[in-house]
C-alpha cells in the first residue's frame, strides 16, 4: 500500500474493503462529520435553477417569489415567471459547511465538516405563463371617471392600488405587468393606480375630437400641454396628460402627440359591440364607419381577439374574463362558434401557452382539425 493511502484510518479502509470499492482509486482526502448544533435547520432549501436565471440572480442580487396566499408560489424575473413545485430526490441530501479555517488537516487528509440539514426533496421550476387576470379584478370596483367620478372615500372608501400591492400579489414578470397596465389603460392619481372607465375614455376622445376643431389643431400634432389644460374641465390636467400619451405617439421633443388610428378606432367598434349580444357584421361596419374620422382605417382584422366573427354576424368577448383553465375557455369558445380558423382562434389561446409547441398541444388535445373548401378548421374533440 502507497504512502497516501496509509493516510486513511484502518476503520475507513476497512469499509472501502468491505464496499469493494478500490482505494488505488480515491483521492487521499476524506471527510468527518459532525451534526451541527441546529440539525436539522428546516429553514434550509434547494432549488435547481438553469444558467440564465443564475445570471439574472446574480445581476439582481435578489429572489422575487409572488402569489396571493391561496396561490402556488411563482418564481418571477424580469421577463419570466416560473412554478415552484417540490420533488423528491433519489439520494438523501447532507448539507454542511466547513467547521472553521483549520478543518482541512492537511497531514492526513481529512476535512472536517458540520452537518446542518438533511434534505430528501428539492424545489423544481417549472416555465409558465403570467396570472394577469387578477389585475382587472383588483380594479373592478373602482374605475375611475374624472370630474364625474364622485369619489368620497371617507364615507366611501374604496380599495387604492400600488404597483407595490400588484407586484406582491400578480403572478407574473415586471415585465408582463407593465405591458398588461398599459394595455388596461391604467393612470397613476395621487400615487395609487386607477383603471379608467370605458365610457369616460369616450368622453374623453370626443373632447379631444371637438379641441381638434375648436382650436384648429392637427390629429397628427396635437401640443400635449395645451390639450390637457383645456381638458380640465372634465380630469385633471396630469391625468390628461397620462390619457394624451395612451392614444397617441409621442414627438421626439416630447411636446406633442399623433394620435394613434387603430387605437381610436379600435375603441369605438368595442363601444358599438360591448352591450350588444350580436350585430350584423354589414350593419356594424356601415356605423363604425360613421363613428372614426373618414381617414381612420377600419378594418374587422383590428379587432383580433376582441370579436367573434360567425354566419355575418359579429359580438364583442371579452378576453379578461375567459377563465384561465384551457378546457373552460375552449368551452367557452366554441359555444361562441363551431369552428375556428387557425389565425382566429389563436389571439384567445395565446396567453395560455408559453411556446408554439405548447400551443400546437394545447389545440391536439382540446380540437380536432378538419377541412372546409380547402381551408382547415378546428372544432371541438368533445361535445
């Protein structure tokens, strides 16, 4: 036996002997246990992360888990939100840490080690999609509608919003709750967020429309400050100000807007459908037209995800209120239609998948795919 073998004990030999294993093999190190103070320390867990999240933990220095308490818990980056389920390991886990500067006994090779938990299981981190939906019930009840609003809170007091109180309770990325506010249309008063209401933004856009004519002013150079002083007869000028920027395209001096088209005219077909159950889709485009300045186009591909096209006819759905279980929502849907094209059914699944091959499973499992004048369709798998 060679010189660093010997630097293992007899006991220790002993058991490589008996385990079969060759000591020619191993390095002449070996470890020696003690079970720390505080074993088994419960506070302790492991989760395996990949390479990208190791890099943004590091650029962050921080670990953002979010979920309300009834919520499974959600790893949530920047731009990326993840489940954290626990599963069980193969192998018992020791974690230990070494006793102080001195454990390595370089003499005979042994390290010296505190045990500090036992672990049996580990947490995993499973991609999924962002829970945004709970941002629309927390603003339900108090949208806001400017001058005409009749807010009291102290003999009404009503819920204020933070981004703190959505980042704490929403399942989802920064990201994902920024572009989920702007497309809400959220405005920032006195600190809290407010949704506006649907008719004020019709109010709104009107005012903005007869300003336009009043004032001789360009839709496509509208000076923000000015407009939002004269829009104080109904919001406040800051709040203006939020609305100007929600519609239009800011100049680079950041002193006007354009105002955007598809935005303006995406809101007054939702107002002509919302509290209808259905119209003739001739007689919807003939008032939709009526309702946009004659240089606004329209066309019905605007309203991707808003409406359901079906035998000439057009409705409103609204998209916030689909559930969020994709069995029910595909219920839902084909209530609505028999069948789906491709490019029609997509904008209403979307949020549910994380990846196209998560999406093109979705509609296997769910549809089953036929062929109508030589164009494919999806309709249910079960009725």
């Amino acid at each position: 036996m060679n010189d660093e073998i010997k630097h293992f004990p007899e006991n220790v030999q002993k058991l490589l002997a008996d385990a079969r294993i060759p000591i020619e093999q191993l390095k002449p190190i070996y470890y020696e246990l003690t079970i720390g103070e505080q074993f088994p320390d419960d506070s302790i867990r492991l989760i395996e992360v990949n390479n990208s999240l190791i890099e943004e933990l590091e650029k962050s220095k921080k670990l953002v888990i979010r979920g309300a308490n009834n919520d499974f818990a959600a790893l949530c980056t920047s731009d990326q939100i993840f489940e954290i389920k626990s599963a069980e390991t193969s192998n018992t886990l020791l974690l230990a840490s070494p006793l102080d500067s001195s454990s390595v006994n370089k003499e005979n090779g042994c390290i010296a080690l505190t045990v500090n938990s036992i672990l049996h299981a580990k947490l995993e981190l499973t991609q999924c999609v962002p829970r945004l939906k709970r941002i629309c019930q927390l603003f339900e009840d108090n949208p806001y509608r400017g001058h005409f609003d009749g807010d009291n809170d102290i003999e009404n007091p009503k819920p204020k919003i933070t981004m703190e109180n959505i980042k704490s309770e929403v399942q989802a990325s920064d990201q994902a709750i920024d572009a989920y506010l702007k497309k809400l249309n959220v405005v920032t008063i006195d600190g809290h967020l407010r949704l506006l209401d649907f008719d004020f933004r019709t109010k709104l856009i009107e005012y903005i429309f007869s300003l336009l004519s009043i004032q001789d002013w360009s839709k496509d150079h509208i000076p923000i400050d000015k407009c939002a002083t004269e829009m104080k007869e109904i919001c406040p000028k800051y709040v203006a100000k939020q609305f100007l920027e929600q519609i239009g395209t800011m100049s680079n001096d950041g002193n006007s807007i354009s105002l955007n088209a598809n935005t303006i005219s995406t809101h007054y077909a939702l107002d002509l459908l919302r509290n209808l159950e259905k119209m003739k889709l001739s007689e919807f485009m003939t008032c939709w037209r009526e309702c946009v300045p004659s240089d606004f186009p329209i066309d019905v591909d605007q309203l991707k995800g808003f409406v359901i096209i079906s035998e000439g006819t057009i409705s409103y759905i609204d998209t916030d209120n689909l559930s969020e279980k994709p069995y029910e929502r595909m219920k839902t849907l084909f209530s609505r239609k028999n069948t789906w094209t491709l490019s029609e059914i997509e904008p209403f699944l979307s949020s549910l998948t994380t990846s196209n091959a998560e999406f093109n499973s979705l509609l296997a499992m769910h549809t089953r795919c036929i062929i109508k004048d030589g164009q494919k369709y999806y309709a249910p798998k079960y009725n």
